[in-house]
C-alpha cells in the first residue's frame, strides 16, 4: 500500500491522523467525521476511538485508532496475526516479545511482525501512568506514560497525607457540637450550618485522597484544593482585623497555608508528567 502518514498534534486540538493514497480521481475521498468508541480489553476501562477500521469506517485491511488508557492498565497477550505499526506520540510503549522486550518513546515508532509473540506489557515503577499516547495502524497495543516518578509519587504522599489527617480532624466534629458550645460561646444557634460545614469538609478530605490514587488524572482538580486551604485563612484574617474572632484562632490557619504551599508544589512537580 503506498500511503504517506503524517502525524500532527497540537495542544488546543486533538492529534490527527492523515492519509494521502496516490488514488486515481475516479474514486474520491472520504471524510470520516467522528471516531467510533470500541470496548476495550483488560484490567481497567480505557479508550479506544477508531477513526479507520470495520466498525467506523468498514474497512477491513487497516484499522486506526487512538488510545488512551488509566494508570496501570494491561491486557492479556496477544499474536498480532498481521504487522502492527504503532506511534507513540506521548510516553513509552513497552512491548515483550519472544526474545525480550524493547521501549518505545515519544516521537518514536515500531513495527511488530506477527511471528514475534507479543506478551503483556509489565509494570515498571518508572512507568505506570497511562495516558493518551498512540495512532496506531492494524490493531492497538497499549501505551504508558513515562513521568518523572519522583514528582508523582511526591504529590501522591501529600495528598493521601492530607486527606487521613483532614479525616481524624473532621469526622471527630460530629461528636464536639456541645463541647464546642460549651468550651468556645457562644453555643451554637444554626446546626444545620455547622454539620453542613462538617460535610463539605469531610468531602474535600475525599476528594484528596481520589487525587493520591492518580495525581496525574486528577491534576486539573489541584488548583481547585488550593482555593480549598486558602479560604479559611482568608476568612480568619478578615475577621481578626475587624475584631469578630479571637487571636487563639489565627495560628491555625498556619497549617492550611503549609497544606496550601505543599499542593503548589505537588502540581509543579507533577506539570511535566502530565
């Protein structure tokens, strides 16, 4: 098949796939408007949008998808029984075969011949995020990002972090209305106000620990927990310097501006992985 392939990918757009066939001007060509989404294989959801192929286009010698897959995904081994071309346009490809096993990074390219034996691709602890990475002609195999471990594992420690100690300050909450009212007057007039701010609370510790199992998904939410850890803060200062809040209650405030420094620091560390 004589074809030229080229691959552009933008960030404002997604990455497309064109092909140019020296086809005579008697047939003309077709536009394939929207992928098909394909159920995929495997441990863990992904997904698999075929541009080319049976399904969206009906055409049986060459598929093109493009795939995209969560953290730490696999799916069992297979024998390609025709050649596979595979671009890798962010992350690493980690194929096994028969003999070994090889990486291909972004920007590279690989062709695997249907004697070799594909295997399961397995976990590297350099190498366990998955993301968008490859167009791929035939059938797709599977893509993992390669990131810069330390970064994630750092914003991963924080935010697990913050949420169990969020979770053993607020859940006891529940139980202090009457001390609060007791130790701190005045009592409390509004309940629904208080266990409503509980609640909220409570899910923004959640919330931390979703973003801890895969800092990388959930790094557009990171700026969100920043507004999270800055608002009290803001508020105690804001009432402190109209005389509406006791001085005992500005030194806490110190701990959600740590909380607030480390989260700026996860999502730094976690922008070139992303």
């Amino acid at each position: 098949m004589d074809a030229e392939m080229k691959l552009s990918s933008t960030q404002d757009r997604s990455d497309t796939l064109v092909r140019k066939s020296d086809i005579g001007a008697q047939m003309p060509p077709t536009l394939i408007s929207k992928p098909t989404r394909i159920q995929a294989a495997g441990n863990k959801p992904k997904l698999i949008d075929e541009y080319i192929g049976r399904v969206n286009s009906g055409t049986a010698a060459v598929s093109v998808a493009h795939m995209r897959s969560p953290s730490g995904w696999q799916e069992p081994g297979q024998t390609p029984e025709l050649e596979e071309y595979t671009v890798v346009l962010k992350g690493l490809l980690h194929v096994e075969y028969k003999d070994g096993s090889l990486d291909v990074r972004a920007g590279q390219a690989v062709i695997t011949h249907g004697a070799n034996g594909l295997s399961i691709p397995r976990r590297s602890p350099r190498a366990r995020i998955t993301s968008r990475c490859a167009i791929r002609l035939f059938r797709w195999k599977r893509c993992i990002v390669i990131s810069r471990p330390g970064g994630v594992r750092f914003a991963r420690i924080v935010y697990l972090v913050a949420g169990v100690v969020g979770l053993l300050e607020v859940v006891p909450l529940y139980f202090y209305e009457s001390t609060l009212s007791r130790t701190q007057p005045p009592p409390i007039t509004h309940p629904e106000f208080y266990y409503g701010f509980v609640g909220i609370a409570l899910a923004w510790q959640v919330a931390f620990l979703v973003i801890s199992r895969d800092p990388l998904r959930f790094r557009p939410l990171m700026p969100v927990t920043w507004i999270e850890k800055l608002l009290y803060p803001c508020a105690v200062g804001i009432l402190y310097s109209a005389g509406r809040t006791r001085v005992e209650m500005v030194p806490a405030t110190i701990i959600d501006l740590v909380w607030l420094a480390l989260f700026i620091v996860a999502w730094m560390k976690t922008r070139g992985a992303e």
